[in-house]
C-alpha cells in the first residue's frame, strides 16, 4: 500500500457512509486490530514485545442486562526465547474516577483439554473452591482458588472470535466465528514482589464441543498496558 493510501484510510476517506469496520461491531476500548503491538510495563512482561493474532469479544447476559469484555489472544516474543502465547483481558470499570475505563488482566494458559467429567464436577461443587497441585520437583505448587464473591453460579458468554484467516492485513465478515462460552472465575490472594495481589484463574468451556481452556492471570494497571502499533 502507498503511503498516501495509508494517510487516506487512517483519514477515513474511501469508507462507505455509515459502514461498520468487524472491529466497531465488539467491545474494544483501546482501539486493538488483528496485528497490533502492544507493550506491557510490568514485572517481566517488560522485555516482551506482543503481537494480537485474535480478538474475542464476549458478552454475558445477565439479569436482564448485557455485560462486555474482551480477550486480545497475543503472541508474546523476546530476544532468544521461545514463543508463547497468552491474553489480555479488559473489562469495564464503571467504578474507576479516572480517565481510563477499564480494567486489565494478562492470563497465560494454565491447561487445556477434552471434555472432562472430573474436572466438570469440581468447577460445579459446592465448595466454590478450585485447587492447584503440581508435584513438579523443580517448582512444587499447592494453590486454593475461590469463587470470586462467592457466586455459585456458572456464566456464558456470547463470544464474537476475530481472525485474519487468510494473513491478508484485512478483517472480513466471513472471518468471524462465533461462540457459546460457559466460564467459572477464581481467585486467591498471593504476593508479587512482597505486595499483596490477587491471581485469578478462569475456567472456559465451549459449549460446542466441551472443550475447557484454563487460564490463571494477575491484574495489571491499565495505564501500564501501550498500543505502540495500531
């Protein structure tokens, strides 16, 4: 593309009156796009460079209202390490006095797998509580999680899954899928750095297929998450 072709479309000159772009369609508050690069200044988070590679736009029905969030899926990468790939998660912050309105989450993959009963019966038991062992030698881990306030209840979520299929820079009508999402969200309080913070773990089943995805993550500031490529 010329430059002056770029200058137009960032103008917005070559776009039809009145027609939605699939990204003005989702919950997207700090303006993310299939390829976009964002920098993250936390812990060490700082030395990654990451790349969006899929948007999920998720909406939850809830007591005859309708609540937003969304997942940026971002490749993260630095100098001499591995790939790997984790998510964003934003959601509204309507009690937030500031100029930012939303809050963050950056969550890595925990697990991933087939439907499974055993795991099915404890996200649904009664207890609220979802326990962590790993007897890894190298990095033993006992952790208890709970139903964040305490809801008994699963949610599921409306899920709008963007992908640039075809690699081509462009977000076509056809290259959005849609999902039905059922999800369980934990908590437990931890350190980072000997401050107190909250980790929070998610537990995702596709209502599809009975695919779970499970996803454990900690609160970043807003303010500390840059779109450095649009």
């Amino acid at each position: 593309m010329k430059l002056y072709e770029i200058l137009l479309k960032k103008a917005g000159f070559g776009k039809k009156p009145g027609a939605m772009s699939e990204y003005d369609k989702i919950y997207n508050p700090i303006g993310c796009m299939i390829g976009s690069v964002l920098k993250v200044n936390f812990l060490d988070y700082l030395r990654y460079r990451f790349v969006v590679t899929e948007i999920w736009d998720y909406t939850v029905p809830l007591n005859g209202s309708e609540y937003k969030m969304v997942d940026y899926v971002l490749e993260a990468r630095a100098a001499g390490e591995d790939p790997f790939t984790c998510r964003l998660r934003l959601v509204p912050d309507e009690d937030s006095a500031s100029s930012v309105s939303h809050r963050a989450m950056l969550m890595t993959l925990y697990d991933d797998l087939a439907y499974n009963e055993d795991l099915h019966a404890v996200v649904r038991d009664d207890t609220l509580q979802f326990v962590v062992d790993s007897d890894d030698e190298e990095n033993p881990e006992h952790s208890e999680f709970w139903r964040v306030n305490d809801v008994r209840m699963s949610f599921e979520a409306r899920v709008r899954i963007l992908v640039d299929q075809n690699s081509d820079g462009k977000l076509e009508e056809s290259e959005v899928s849609t999902a039905t999402i059922e999800f369980w969200d934990y908590f437990r309080n931890t350190e980072v750095d000997g401050e107190p913070a909250d980790e929070f773990l998610f537990v995702e089943m596709n209502k599809k297929d009975g695919w779970f995805t499970i996803w454990r993550g900690l609160e970043v500031e807003a303010f500390q998450v840059d779109v450095v490529e649009a």
